[in-house]
C-alpha cells in the first residue's frame, strides 16, 4: 500500500496513504489501515489481505459443529444466512487465525 504524498495514489488519498482492508471473520472485526513510508521501506508495500486460515476447510468440517458454531455466532449477536450447512463450519471463526494479531505482524 502506498504511503501518503505518493504520486501513482489517486487525490482523495494523498494526504492519508493508499487505504487497506483486512478482512477478520463472521466472528471478529476487520481493519481499514493506509500505507505508510515505513512499510514502503520494509516491504515494498505489501501488506496481509486477511486473518488467513488457521485450519483446512476439510479439518473444519470434520471438526466443527453447525449448531454449535451458529449459537456461538448468536450468542455474539451475529446472525447469518448460508447456502449451506458446510460453509458454516469451513468459514467459521476458528478456522482463522487471529486478525489483530495478523495485523501486528503486518
């Protein structure tokens, strides 16, 4: 992600840096960062695109339950529709690793 003042960022994003999202789970929050110059430095502005997974989608199906997982997402006061039972399990939060601290590392 660009830093602010860089020239290849559009106007809206000059004075604040090239923005990013970090997408966390159904279960978690998700961040809006910008680039900085210290990140240009170090990594050539690559940054993390998301909490990446902590298990396989296979391993989540085989060890998650769906009622389980859903009552843990409403105790949260997190609703969902899904198309399917399986996604449920693959996509649910502890499939994850934990995007805050995904993003510290970044």
């Amino acid at each position: 992600a660009f830093p602010p003042h860089h020239p290849l960022i559009p106007v809206d994003y000059q004075f604040t840096g090239q923005p990013v999202l970090i997408g966390g789970t159904m279960g978690t929050c998700s961040y809006v960062l910008t680039g900085t110059d210290r990140g240009m430095e170090e990594t050539f502005g690559s940054t993390c695109h998301g909490a990446g997974r902590a298990q396989s989608r296979n391993r989540s199906r085989n060890n998650l339950s769906y009622e389980q997982v859903l009552q843990r997402l409403q105790d949260q006061g997190i609703s969902i529709r899904v198309a399917s039972p399986k996604l449920v399990m693959e996509e649910a939060p502890e499939s994850y690793k934990d995007v805050s601290e995904v993003v510290d590392t970044c």
